[in-house]
C-alpha cells in the first residue's frame, strides 16, 4: 500500500527535479511499509534516514544550480529553507545515533519531517520557482 501515490499535479515540468521529487515519495512509501509490516529496525531506521539526508543534499543542490543559472528572485529565500532543512536532517541522525534514543519517537519526527517537506516545500513552495526556470529553459 503507498502511502504517496504518484500525480501528474506534483509535476513541475522540470525533468530532474521531478524525478528527484518521485524519490522522495518511493523512500517515504518505504519507510511507511516497514512501519506497518513492524520492520522498522535500527538498521532500516538508518538507511532511511541515510538516504534522506543524501537526497536533501543532492536535490537542494540541483535547485540551487538552477537558481544561478536562471538568476531566480529569491534564491536566498529559498536557500535559508534549504539550510534550515539540512540540518533539521542533521538533527534526527545525531538523536539517532544517540545510544538512549527512543526510535519510535524519532520515527514520528522523521515522518514529521518528510510530511513538511513533502506538503509544504514539494507541493507550495517548488512551485514558485517554476515560471522563473521555464523562462530560462530549464525543464
């Protein structure tokens, strides 16, 4: 069962972004399923959250390249999320290793943390960007 089911509205007309944003939603549907099927070990707590930390990293990364290349308005905006996010990702990996820490609350913060990025950052706030790139010819 996922927990994200793919739409074209998620789409933003931008080939790598998209894929990257389709991801996303594959690591969040991971990680929900081995939430439900009790799977959710420390082991697969780690790779997940390995693998969010790697994809905010590449794909803020990808974004802010686009954003020189096409001189986008609020790129510092933008920017200052995409640092304020790094390290709230940062964040849950050093609660994680923390030998006391409590992985069920920290699976919640986490999904927390990817409902945020996914609802408001992915579906809002990408958004704004997209007619600045278009013109710029980036798709």
């Amino acid at each position: 069962m996922a927990f994200i089911v793919w739409k074209d509205e998620y789409n933003l007309g931008i080939k790598k972004i998209d894929e990257q944003h389709r991801s996303l939603a594959d690591t969040m549907n991971e990680m929900f399923q081995m939430f439900l099927d009790k799977k959710m070990t420390d082991e697969n707590f780690k790779i997940i959250t390995q693998k969010l930390i790697e994809y905010v990293n590449v794909h803020f990364n990808t974004e802010q390249e686009y954003f020189l290349e096409s001189a986008y308005e609020k790129t510092q905006i933008h920017t200052s999320v995409h640092d304020q996010m790094r390290l709230r990702a940062e964040e849950l990996k050093v609660k994680y290793d923390q030998p006391n820490s409590n992985k069920e609350t920290l699976f919640f913060e986490l999904a927390e943390f990817l409902q945020a990025i996914w609802v408001w950052h992915i579906n809002s706030f990408d958004k704004e960007y997209v007619p600045c790139l278009h013109a710029h010819n980036i798709y």
